[in-house]
C-alpha cells in the first residue's frame, strides 16, 4: 500500500455471494512506520456458534497463524486498525455453506505523532547544546560509578538504539537509561531528566570486534518512556535509504572526552561532521570499509570516547525534522587526520523493525 491511497478488498464474486469450502487469505502491508485501516460496511457472514463455520479472521498484528486474530460472521459491519505496517485477513467458508460477502477499504490514516523535533534555539572542538535540545538523546549510565558508558538515541518509547561495543561485559542489572538530561552532575537545569530501567539488550547477530562489523544494539527498557516538551523519539530514515550522505554535514552528540584521554564533558556538546565516501575512508585508514558503514571526518572536529553509541542526526532542511542516520562506533584517537567510522543505520532498518515488532514507530 501507499500513503494517501485507498484501496478495495471485496470477497470473491462479490456482489454476489462467495462460493462454499473455500479459504482466502489476504496480506496487507504499508511501509515501515505506517498502519493499516480496514472499514467493512458491508459485511454478510452466515452466522453459526463461535464462528466456527464461514467466518472472517482479522490479524490486526499480521500474524499468519491468526493466532491473535478477532474473529468475525453475522450481519453487520467492522473497522479494525493494524498494531504495526502488516495485517492480515482470512475469509473461510464451510463445505456446506450457501455464501456470504463483505466489501472493504483500506488506507494508511495520517499518524497523529511526532518524531526527529529538536528545539529551534540556537565532542572536540563541539558546542554546548541549549539544554534539552536534543529530546531524543539518551545516555547508558554504570549504576554503581553513576558515569555514562555510551551514548544512545531514543526511537520508540520502549527503545533506544546504541552500539553494541557499549553493551560488551554489561548487564541490565548495572546499566539504566538516562533520558531528558543534559547537565549529568547538575539537578538543577532540567526538570526533564529521568532514570529507566533496562530489561532486554539485544545486540545484532552479526556483531564482531575484528573487524568491527554489524556495530549496533537495541536497549529496552522496563516501562514506557514519558515523551513530554525535552524526551521524544528521533525519526529513523526510511526515507533515506538510497541516501549515501556523501559531503552532507551531520550533527553528532555527546558526553563525551572534550579530547583523547582528557576531562569528559558534563553537559551535553553538539558538532557538526562532514561525510565522506567510502572509498576515500578506506584509503585512508589501509582496509575496506564496507557500505553497512558510514564515515566522518571535519579538521579537528570529532567525536571522542564515551560518545560511542550515541547519535549523528541528519537534518531535513524543509522540516527540520532530525533522522538518525548514524551510530558512533570507532575511531583512532580524536581529531587526528583519520576518519572516524560510524553504523550506518539506514543498513539496519529491516532488523530493527523486526526486533521491536510490538513497537509503534512515527514515519515521517
């Protein structure tokens, strides 16, 4: 399906009456972010004891053994909104069953969500933010030290997205998700700030150290995260898949070291980083950098330890809106004449969406 159009799903030889012993199954999809709604008016099921001869099964999850599914037959009519961008129906008729009929139409209704706001106010040679700037930011913090482990990037009220170096010999049980923050050692500039208890990491199959490879993880967390005026979540680029970012600027944020091996910064800093080819981050660091990865190089401007995991926005220049295109993975020191290498997460859209199935995500 494509957003803005409608579409027509009638029972077979509508409008007449479908034949009997038959099974149809429908699947309905939308693109990532987007749901499904389903109106019937008209819907004509020969009625019998819990449905259990015609009857017309709705998957509002898109599973394909119905196992969820409402169940319906009789006379009337049904409207139904999927849970995520799949849905499924099933019209079954008995070997003795004289026919019925529905008509339905489907659309992808306009999501009333928010994703990617930053406020319009105006991590090496970075700038600090206005505080809360960054609503969908986020930080992994060692619940003995109180210290940020990695950055990490708000995209569902149950998850954040980080790298999963961050989560190697960690634990739920010593790691909480800090959210609307930005001064970490003051109480006192923001009302916003709340600690999260993590319940689930799930790190990506394919995560190696040598080479690094497959650099990202998702953080769930035990209850749903509060979006108010400074926490809301980042848009993920579906839209940007065919996007290389190639000599774009992309905004990184962080608590990281303000240099290598030096003070780690207490409020939360903002730098602007220019993307560069593959090829020409491959030459310069002597091994192939593959496209599932994105690099970052600006003259003395970098991120830095700690920063690992967090976020490089790339903004929308008509909306404003900021996507998460990227995930600090590594680099060589800080500022040095290298590239630093990032997660490209338009890479990692499918496996995302399918490790956090239950999740609502806001298109845009």
């Amino acid at each position: 399906m494509k957003f803005g159009s409608t579409y027509q799903l009638v029972s077979p030889r509508y409008p007449q009456n479908y034949p009997a012993n038959i099974e149809c199954t429908y699947t309905i999809r939308a693109p990532y972010g987007y749901r499904i709604a389903v109106d019937c008016p008209t819907l004509q099921i020969p009625s019998s004891t819990n449905c259990r001869l015609d009857s017309l099964k709705v998957s509002r999850s898109g599973r394909l053994d119905f196992s969820d599914a409402y169940v319906y037959c009789g006379v009337g009519s049904l409207q139904e909104k999927s849970t995520g961008n799949s849905l499924t129906m099933r019209l079954t008729s008995a070997p003795t069953s004289f026919g019925g009929k529905f008509s339905c139409t489907l659309s992808i209704p306009e999501q009333n969500c928010e994703c990617g706001r930053k406020k319009t106010q105006r991590i090496v040679n970075g700038v600090e933010t206005v505080v809360n700037e960054f609503p969908m930011m986020a930080a992994l913090i060692d619940v003995k030290t109180k210290t940020v482990i990695c950055g990490a990037t708000i995209i569902t009220d149950n998850y954040a997205l980080t790298a999963a170096h961050c989560l190697l010999q960690r634990t739920t049980n010593d790691t909480v998700l800090l959210v609307g923050d930005h001064n970490i050692r003051s109480g006192s500039d923001t009302s916003f700030a709340q600690i999260y208890v993590v319940v689930q990491f799930l790190s990506h199959y394919g995560f190696t150290l040598k080479p690094v490879a497959n650099d990202i993880a998702l953080v769930r967390t035990e209850r749903a995260i509060q979006y108010n005026a400074a926490v809301g979540p980042a848009c993920l680029p579906w839209r940007y898949t065919r996007q290389s970012f190639e000599g774009l600027q992309l905004e990184a944020t962080g608590w990281g070291d303000l240099d290598f091996g030096g003070p780690r910064s207490d409020t939360l800093q903002k730098v602007q980083l220019s993307v560069i080819a593959n090829s020409q981050c491959s030459q310069r660091l002597g091994s192939t950098v593959p496209y599932q990865q994105l690099c970052t190089f600006t003259p003395d401007r970098d991120t830095c330890q700690a920063d690992s995991g967090g976020p490089l926005f790339y903004t929308n220049p008509s909306t404003g809106l900021l996507y998460n295109v990227g995930l600090v993975s590594f680099g060589f020191a800080c500022a040095t004449e290298r590239p630093s290498v990032n997660t490209r997460v338009t890479e990692f859209l499918d496996w995302i969406m399918a490790n956090s199935a239950t999740s609502f995500y806001c298109f845009r």
